[in-house]
C-alpha cells in the first residue's frame, strides 16, 4: 500500500475565529505554499464550513506514503505544530486511497 495516493481530510476546529487566524498565518508564513511545492504533494486545499465558521476542512493528498513521511519529517510539521498550539486548534483526521488503487469500479464512474 505505500505506493498508493493518499488524501487525508483534516478538520480543524477552534474558537473565537482561532482557525482564521491559524489559517491567516499559515498562508502569510508561506507554509501553506512550502507544502504545495513539496515532492508528492497533489492537493492541498481548505474548505470553510457552512454550519460553524470555526471549523475548516483540509483536503491534503500524497502521491504516497513516502512522500507523506518525507513532508511529516520536515520543519514544517513543527511550525504547523507550533500554530495549532499557538491558536488551540484541535482536528479529527480521515485517511482515503484512491478508489483506482484499490480495485477497478471504472464501469460504475461516469468521467
């Protein structure tokens, strides 16, 4: 399995707009960009949610297993570390593999 793409859904969670501004330096310290440019890396992305402004969903995907080890060993865990802290931030992870990795369902996907 570590050769197959990976997306983990991680929602944060906070209070008193804490994620906005987890977010706000996030992107103003350029992690958010590092982490794009990282090897591996296919998305990264954040989704605000309707119900609760206080809670944002990332969709983060890996070529691999490997590649997301690689991006876990880098400084930037510690600076990302270093803000969920900072702002008390708190998450619940999904981790997915790629349908198409898995098993062959293409005669039920419409493309």
């Amino acid at each position: 399995m570590s050769n197959m793409r990976i997306t983990i859904n991680i929602r944060y969670t906070g209070k008193n707009n804490s994620v906005k501004y987890f977010l706000q330096e996030m992107k103003e310290s350029g992690t958010i960009d590092a982490i794009r440019a990282e090897e591996g890396n296919l998305r990264y992305e954040y989704y605000w949610s309707l119900e609760d402004s206080d809670t944002v969903l990332l969709i983060d995907s890996w070529e691999s297993q490997e590649a997301l080890d690689a991006h876990h060993a880098s400084p930037m865990m510690e600076t990302i570390a270093s803000l969920r802290e900072k702002y008390d931030i708190h998450m619940t992870v999904e981790r997915y593999y790629r349908a198409e990795d898995l098993i062959s369902d293409d005669r039920f996907i419409r493309r």
